[in-house]
C-alpha cells in the first residue's frame, strides 16, 4: 500500500479540524452562546487530529488485516512489485502486480471473482475519475475484455506507473 505523506495528512487535519470547529461555532451561534477563542483552537487540533492522523493510522491497519487475509499463490520465479486493496466490478479484493502478470482476487470467496492477466496480454492502461474528479480509477484493455480498478485516489498513479514500467 501507498503510504499518506505527512504533508498531506497535516493539511487534511488543519482543513477537517477548521471545518468542524467553523460549524461548531455557527451552532453555537445559533444558540446564542458566545464565540470562545479557546474551544475553537482546541476543536481545530482535537478533531482535526484525530481525522488526519489516528483515523489514517486506523483505516491502515484494518486494511492491511484485510489483505492479509487474502492469499494469492505466486509461482517461483514471480517477483512481487506492487499490492493493494481494490475494487472491480463491485467486489473489494487484492490487486497485485508481479513481473509477469496482474492479479485480483476478491475477499468474498463465494462470488470467486479472480483475475489473472499476464502482462504480454495488456495493450492500454488509462487513468480514469470517478464522478469526473476523483482520481482513483484506472482502466486495462486486453484484446478481449476491459477491467476498471478502483484503488485509493494517492494509489492510482503509482499503479499506472507501474504497469506501464512493466510493460516497457
């Protein structure tokens, strides 16, 4: 998995923190209580910590527990290059990239929703948006079939990267 900078996570928490503590203050407004200096510094750093930092260092071990649970055989001779969560057709599993071939496998054995696509066999990877501005999607165009993966937005470049490093 891609790692948050610690640039991105100190914006994220100023940005969240303002935010909750700027509508605190219009509730509180609007219950007639005065505007406290104090309670909105502490509501900025106190919620905006949490969002940006602890919630971050949550969600990455819950999904490296998730991952973890989801067991990909490689052959021998495959080197690993890149592994993440992602979502296609619906279904939450694991992406991964090795030097020969790319691999899906989803969480939810029961729809056994598997993906094997040797790396000779991809002719186009384009960088998608969800909603038209999110960056998270990237499309894989073999000769039959197009597969759109859906990772976390910081994820979708280095993904694309890779491939694209990997069929060079």
């Amino acid at each position: 998995m891609v790692k948050q900078s610690v640039k991105l996570k100190i914006i994220q928490a100023a940005l969240m923190g303002i935010t909750y503590a700027g509508i605190m203050v219009l509730f509180e407004r609007g219950s007639g209580e005065e505007f406290h200096l104090w309670k909105f510094i502490f509501q900025t750093v106190f919620f905006g910590g949490t969002m940006g930092f602890i919630l971050p260092l949550i969600t990455e071990y819950v999904n490296k527990k998730a991952l973890d649970k989801i067991v990909v055989e490689l052959d021998d001779y495959e080197k690993l290059k890149l592994e993440s969560r992602a979502n296609l057709n619906g279904g939450t599993g694991k992406i991964i990239l090795t030097d020969r071939r790319l691999i899906f496998k989803e969480k939810d054995t029961s729809k056994n929703n598997f993906v094997d696509i040797p790396l000779n066999e991809i002719i186009e990877i384009e960088k998608l948006k969800m909603l038209g501005f999110i960056h998270n999607v990237f499309k894989v165009k073999t000769a039959s079939k197009e597969y759109k993966f859906i990772v976390y937005e910081n994820e979708r470049d280095t993904w694309v990267s890779a491939l694209n490093n990997s069929l060079n």
